[in-house]
C-alpha cells in the first residue's frame, strides 16, 4: 500500500469537499439559469440525434417544435408517446416545453393532456386579438383575451401546465405594454409570459424594467436578440448576431435584472435561421457548439 502524507491526503480531498459556486454563503451566488434546448435550432434533424445534445449544452430539457420551424412535435406522432418517453429516458432528459403556435392558444387543450402524460409543464403559444392598440383600448383588449383563455386555463390547471404567450411582433402582446398588462391581469400563476427580446427595442434598461415588472409571470426566457433579423436570408455571420455575444445587446444588465427578480423559469439559448426548418448551423455539433459559446458569454454576463 502506497502511505500518503498528511498534505497529500488534504490535496487529494480538497475538491471532494470543495462547495460549488451556488452553495456559496452569499444568496447572489446561488442564481443559475435553468437552461432548456430548443429542438429547431437543429432544424429538421431526427430528435433522436438531438436529444444527446441537451446534456452537451448544460440543459436538463428539451423544448420540441413541430413545423415550420422544426418537425420534432410530429415526430414524436411518428414514434410514439412510450418511445419518445424511452429517449428522454436514456439520456436523462424531460420534456420541459412543447412549442405550438400552429394550434394558436385556443387550440392546447388536448396539447396539454399530452403534455401531462410526458410530464411536461410549459406550453409556448401566440395571442389572439386585435393588434397596434394602445391605451386604455389596450388594457381592455389583453382582458378579453385572459377572459377568453379562462376555459382554457382550467385544462392547464388541470393538467399541471403553464400556457406562456409570447411577445410576438404583429400580434396583442406585442408592446411594451401589452406584456405588463398581462402580468398584472392574468388570474392564474398558469398564464405566463414567453420573454422575446428579439420583438422588443434593443434597449436594456427598458426590457429590464419589463422582466421587473412582469416578474414570476416570464416562464419562458429567449436569450435571443434581433441583431440584423432574421425575415431575410443573410450572410451566416450576419444571421448569427441574434446570438448572444454576437449582436449589439449588452445581456449584462438583463441577467442581473433575472437575478433580481429570482428568475426561475426556463432560459433557452435562441435564433432563428432563414429559411425555417434548417439547423442554424452544420453539422449538429456545430449547432451545440454555437450555443455553448452563447453560453459562455452568459456566464460571463452573470460573473
């Protein structure tokens, strides 16, 4: 037997018993982003390829999107509820979010029973109403929705899940004020927001008053920016400035606004390539390549 010298003993233990960064004493220290994989950032690749890659980008789930811009959703159609649960079963992955803007937030209901067999508690969706109001039209046109989606918002109690709407360009919860109407009217903690940066303007100190504002009601974070956008087909370089790191957005204040306001819910490293339905790089390991280096630059953000 090799004897080993006090010292040594305590070099060999030192990092079985060193505390990671979030158990520090400090509260500020425990923060971490819940990071989730957005299925089409791989484009139309076979979900079986892409679901190793979640534990590759430090996530715990996977967020699947059906067409246009992935096809994931009808793939698990394809394979079947018991073999798609086989596959996030292997690799230790859950299902943490179905994105279905094709079904529209009127149209989740079976969506959502689903979503209860697979244990998955996030549904992202669209509103539904008249759009570019302002005022007090405004306020009454986010009510009527949150009215309209109460039967709805039943089923999501029901089945344990979250419907986030989110702030899409061209639709009722669009604007500024829009998002803040929802967050302060919405009946249930089951109603919640889906954070696009993206569709907002470029400015930090107003999308931090917003995520102050809104709160526990963002149950969706994109880490996402508008950068050059992404309506028109780009120089791949070009269309990677809605990364993060890569566009102009100082994500800095952002996630210490997250930090602040205790931020719990998912983070998912996004952009979207043109056309739809392509990875945003080649080949698969170049796309998780890609959102490890975004991040990174979140990491150091939140440092």
């Amino acid at each position: 037997m090799t004897t080993l010298s006090r010292r040594d003993m305590l070099l060999a233990t030192a990092g079985a018993f060193a505390l990671p960064h979030f158990l520090h004493a400090d509260d500020s220290d425990k923060f971490q982003l819940n990071y989730i994989l957005g299925s089409c950032m791989y484009g139309y690749t076979d979900v079986r390829e892409i679901v190793p890659e979640v534990k590759n980008i430090g996530a715990t789930a996977i967020d699947i999107w059906p067409k246009v811009h992935g096809n994931q959703r009808e793939q698990l159609d394809d394979m079947g509820e018991e073999t798609f649960a086989a596959l996030l079963k292997e690799h230790d992955v859950s299902l943490g979010c179905i994105t279905q803007y094709k079904l529209g937030p009127f149209g989740l209901q079976e969506e959502m029973k689903l979503a209860q067999r697979l244990g998955c508690q996030t549904m992202v969706t669209g509103a539904v109403g008249p759009k570019d109001l302002e005022g007090a039209e405004l306020k009454a046109a986010v009510a009527e929705f949150i009215e309209q989606m109460k039967p709805h918002l039943a089923v999501a109690e029901e089945t344990g899940v979250t419907i986030a709407i989110e702030n899409h360009s061209g639709s009722l919860l669009s604007s500024p004020d829009s998002i803040r109407w929802l967050a302060e009217l919405r009946p249930t903690k089951h109603l919640g927001i889906a954070f696009a940066p993206y569709h907002l303007p470029q400015e930090e100190e107003l999308l931090c008053d917003l995520l102050s504002t809104a709160g526990d009601a963002v149950a969706m974070f994109y880490a996402w920016q508008h950068g050059m956008g992404c309506m028109t087909k780009l120089p791949k370089e070009e269309e990677l400035l809605q990364m993060p790191g890569r566009g102009e957005l100082d994500f800095k204040p952002i996630l210490a606004t997250l930090r602040e306001i205790k931020y719990e819910g998912w983070t998912e490293i996004f952009m979207h390539p043109v056309p739809r339905g392509i990875p945003i790089l080649e080949p698969t390991a170049a796309v998780t390549e890609e959102i490890n280096r975004a991040r990174m630059y979140l990491a150091d953000c939140l440092a």
